[in-house]
C-alpha cells in the first residue's frame, strides 16, 4: 500500500456561503478532495466549505466544478488556498481538539493531553492526523449516540465504510466487544486508523482496508453486515444506497451521517426506495445522523 507523502496537501476553500449554497460547492471540492467538511462560522452566521487534497492536483476539475456551482448558486465565492504539511494539519487538529464527552458512554480523548480516567466511559484514545472524526463534529457525535441508542442489538458483523480516523470501528469495538471491519479509500486514513487501533489495543478487533465505498474483498468476504455505520457526505450517501441495502443483513441497522439537516431528505429518500425503513433521527447543531433498518 503506498502512503500518502507528508508533504504534498493543499487546503482549498470558499467562505461566507449562505447555507442553501453549500451542497453545491461541496459536490465541487468532492470531486478531488480526499477530505471534505462544511464548517459554521457562529459570528457572521455564514458557512465554509474546505477539502484537502494533494497540491496541484485535480485543477481543471476543480475549476470546471465551482464554475458550475457558482452557475447554480449564483454566488461568485472566490477560491482560496494554502499549503498544509501533514506536520501542519495534525498541528491544527490538536489545537482544535479537546477532551470530548459524547452521549452517556463515551471519552474521546486527545494523545496530547495528559492522560488520566474517565469513570463509567469507554475511553478512545485518538490522534486524528490528517483523517476526519476528532469526535468534535456534529455528524461523529450523532453516529456515536445512534451507536449507544442500537448497542442492545448486540450486531456480531460490522462495517464502518469511510472509517477516517476510525472513530467510529474503536467505538463499537470497545462497547460491543465486536471485530469491526473499517475501510476508506484514502492510504492515509487507513494507515491512522490501524495506529489509533494500536493505542486502544483494539488492533485484534479492528481491521482496516482499502476500499472504494462497496468495492473490494474484504467487504464482501464478510458480508452482510449486522451495522454499518456510513459518515461520509450527502450525495456520496445517495449514490452508494444500492450497495448498502444489498450487504445490510435482514434485520441490519444502518447509521447514516455527514449530511446537513437539509440534505436528510434526499439520503433518505434515497435508502427507502432499496427498501430500507426509518428508525429514528438525531440532530446535532445543523448535522443529522439518521438510523435506518432493513426489513426482516
């Protein structure tokens, strides 16, 4: 597996988007980012969309996609950029990374902060590099309530596709004593997500692999799957709904986040036409986390 260099990311943006404009400009950066996330700015009630990506790459597809979004939106957002080492991101991520309290059950907690106990939690230990899911954003904490909200279920089989820093597997790891299978598309994010696994010794529950959403051989030597969690963006979500029914096992739970409470509509429009029903939904700030079943 070849490793992405630790010098060769950009981080691409627009800023003071009114909220109805984000969807298009984030369907542009995710053409060509590997990271994509939609951030509040609470003072000027505008939002900016970001994406990291390897300098220099993808520029005319870039380009020919803001156009377009500019075109829908009628907005003409200027594209920002600067450099981001590796060195630089991970620098930024622990800045903006305290000690997290999620729901009833969960610590998640920075390796740079000292260590110490979290009575009546299990406690992740994380350094999130440059692969989302810090436990911070509001889609990572919807998916970690929804994980307490399901854990009677009990699941045996589970999958966290676009796993990011793997917050998500070591969760369920930890509170179902389950083997997880985690996967991302991203070299990186795979290579975090299997130190992450080390620091929680949960390297023997976790697994990672290398896979482009549904398509790869780990996925299908173990499926379907009892849970799948599934944090990633809106439309990537409405275009992978096939392939989740069809590796969700009957009786399976789905956790669906990453999508702006605007955009829930259509991702669950999406998953009831393959036949999946509506569990429950949690709102956290402007994000929605949706928890779905197949029918038995």
């Amino acid at each position: 597996m070849t490793l992405r260099p630790a010098t060769a990311l950009e981080t691409v943006f627009v800023d003071a988007l009114p909220l109805d404009a984000t969807d298009a400009f984030e369907a542009a950066f995710s053409e060509v980012c590997g990271t994509v996330g939609i951030f509040l700015d609470e003072a000027t009630e505008t939002w900016r969309v970001e994406g990291v990506k390897d300098q220099g790459s993808g520029e005319a597809e870039l380009a020919s996609g803001l156009a377009l979004a500019r075109l829908v939106t009628g907005i003409d957002a200027p594209l920002q950029r600067h450099g981001t080492e590796s060195e630089g991101w991970l620098a930024r991520t622990r800045s903006a990374f305290p000690e997290q309290f999620v729901g009833r059950r969960f610590a998640i907690r920075g390796t740079h902060l000292p260590p110490h106990r979290a009575p009546g939690r299990h406690l992740i230990w994380l350094d999130a590099g440059v692969a989302f899911g810090s436990g911070e954003h509001g889609s990572t904490r919807g998916c970690l309530r929804a994980l307490e909200k399901i854990a009677y279920r009990r699941p045996k089989r589970i999958i966290d596709v676009g796993t990011g820093s793997g917050i998500l597997a070591l969760a369920a790891a930890s509170l179902l004593h389950a083997n997880v299978l985690a996967t991302d598309f991203d070299p990186w994010s795979v290579r975090v997500l299997g130190e992450n696994a080390r620091l929680n010794h949960l390297h023997r529950q976790v697994s990672g692999a290398l896979a482009d959403g549904w398509n790869g051989n780990a996925i299908r030597a173990t499926a379907p799957y009892d849970l799948v969690f599934a944090n990633i963006l809106a439309r990537p979500l409405c275009r992978m709904a096939r392939d989740l029914a069809a590796n969700l096992a009957p009786g399976g739970t789905a956790i669906l986040a990453g999508l702006l409470t605007t955009q829930a509509a259509m991702v669950l429009s999406a998953h009831r036409r393959q036949g999946l029903v509506l569990e429950s939904r949690l709102i956290e700030g402007a994000w929605t986390t949706l928890i779905l079943r197949r029918r038995r």
